[in-house]
C-alpha cells in the first residue's frame, strides 16, 4: 500500500462533506469514497486545497483521513499534512501513516522565495515525518506563490529518495512535463510518478506530455478515468472529445471563490454526497449561478447521459 513512483491513473481530490450545521458529513464520505472506486479511481486524496483542511482542528483531519483510508480498503489514500510548522505536519503524517495512508503530499509556504529555501525546506520536512514516509511533491504556485523550476524539482528528487510523486499544478505546466521526463528518459533524473492537478483543466495534453494521470478534483470523476484511460490507450481522438464536452463545466468550476461551491453543488445533484454544505467562510452559489450550472449540465448531457440528472 506504500506509494511509489509507479502510481499512475486518477488519485481524486476528495472534498469534505459537512452537514448544514458545519460538522463532518460522515455518511456522504463513505458513499463519496464508494463513488470513487466505481468510477475507477486507483486513488484518493484527501484533506488537499480543496478539501477544506484548514478549516479542520487537528482532531478532525486525524480522524477524517483514518475514516477515508478505512473506506478506502486496498485503494490507496494520499494525506495532505501542509502546516505552517513541522510539529503538526509531523503528527498528522505519523497519525495517517499508523491510519494505513500509502503516503503524504506536502506544499510549500508562501514565505519561499529561492531556490536553495525551496529545496532546504523539503529536506527539513523529510526530517520532520521520516524519510521512511513516501511524499508527494505538490507545485502548485498559482496558490502558493512558489515558483519550482524543473531544476529545483529534480534537486529535491535526487536529495529525497522518499520523494516518490509530483503533483503538478504548474500553468502553463506543459512544457514542464516534458523537461522532467525528457531528464527521466536520459538517466538524467530518478523516475517519478506526475500525476497532474489545475482542476483537470490542462488533462487533455497533460497524458500525452508523459504525465501517468491526475490528482485533482471534478464533479464528474469518472470522466477523468475515462480520458486518462483513453489517453493511454492511444484513443486521442476519443479522449478529446469526451473532455472538451466537459470543458464549459470544468472552467466554471474554477472560478476562483466558489470553485468548490461549484463542484459540491454538482456532486450533491449526482447524489455522491447529501449536499452542498461548506464550513465557513466559504463562497456560496445564488439562484443565476445555479440556474448556469443547471444549463450546463443538460447542454453536456447531449453528449455524456452521466450529466442527464433529475431536475433540481
């Protein structure tokens, strides 16, 4: 269950349900967790950007993470551990790992700025958690303001052993995809898993530039297991069709402020969790936004009958 640089396919971003009143929505993860597999999915992350894990006391993200790994059975579960310090990234990593988590995924802070800070940082927390404990390498600088060229990345590979997967989140990223492979293929960089991020908005290429699938989250999970799959398979043409029928509802999930009121409010209508609930702060959909999503989704409905939901 160890994470390793071979995973590949689609690790979704599982938000947190909650209830109407803020409190963990522990029904809605098991059935979003079941929902998951179904689809397909090799894995899960949880308590990622998107799942709200600032939000969460330190109790809270222990137990939600064992909750999802339990769920989880033999697929394998990612943890976010990012804090602002490296006692209570160290805890909920031990916390996770004892949970039967394959591994943990790390941000930078913001307060990063060079090179050599950004690659000191990883090997202080690689100190922190263990190096026995597999860690994906999350760049993601439109949120995080930290700017990781393929160098320092590669740096922070070759240092780190445990250092087994990047989450890449780069825009525009593309190119940074073929370098790292480019240097793989060479000898001239250890081998490690890409498994991309963005909200899915780049997968259509993303495959076909080396990356082994996605880590990120979408209303409609199944279909990036299916343009994953279709990528791998040399379906080019399929995959693109099916994720440019996606693509209207996919940018309007990422809109910065209700992205995530967006995507739960679709998951709620598809009956992977009870409802669209946030803890606050948190942005909120009003009648002409949901009236939008509702357009969307039957225009999408036209070519993939998964969007064809009851009415609202």
């Amino acid at each position: 269950m160890r994470l390793d640089e071979t995973a590949r396919g689609v690790f979704p971003i599982a938000p947190t349900p909650f209830t109407a009143e803020g409190a963990i929505d522990w029904t809605s993860v098991d059935r979003m967790v079941d929902v998951y597999a179904a689809a397909g999915a090799t894995g899960l992350t949880v308590l990622g950007v998107m799942g709200e894990a600032p939000k969460l006391d330190a109790g809270e993200s222990a137990a939600l993470a064992a909750r999802f790994i339990r769920r989880a059975g033999a697929l394998p579960v990612v943890v976010g551990v990012s804090a602002p310090g490296f006692a209570a990234m160290r805890a909920l990593a031990l916390s996770a790992m004892e949970a039967g988590a394959a591994g943990v995924m790390i941000a930078p802070p913001n307060s990063l700025r060079t090179d050599d800070s950004i690659v000191a940082y990883y090997r202080q927390a690689v100190e922190a958690i263990g190096a026995d404990v597999p860690f994906v390498l999350q760049d993601f600088p439109l949120t995080f303001t930290v700017v990781m060229t393929p160098g320092v990345i590669r740096r922070i590979v070759e240092e780190n052993p445990s250092c087994v997967m990047l989450k890449h989140e780069d825009w525009p990223g593309l190119d940074k995809i073929s370098a790292l492979r480019r240097w793989s293929d060479a000898g001239a960089m250890r081998r490690i898993s890409i498994l991309c991020g963005n909200g899915g908005l780049f997968l259509d290429f993303e495959g076909e530039r080396g990356a082994d699938g996605a880590m990120t989250g979408y209303a409609f999970p199944d279909m990036l297991v299916d343009v994953v799959r279709m990528t791998a398979a040399g379906e080019r043409d399929a995959a693109h069709d099916l994720f440019d029928a996606h693509l209207p509802l996919l940018r309007y999930e990422q809109q910065p402020g209700i992205g995530l009121a967006v995507r739960k409010y679709v998951m709620a209508r598809r009956g992977i969790i009870a409802g669209d609930h946030q803890r606050k702060p948190g942005g909120t959909l009003d009648a002409t936004a949901k009236a939008e999503v509702e357009f969307l989704l039957r225009r999408l409905a036209r070519v993939d009958r998964r969007a064809a939901l009851p009415l609202a």
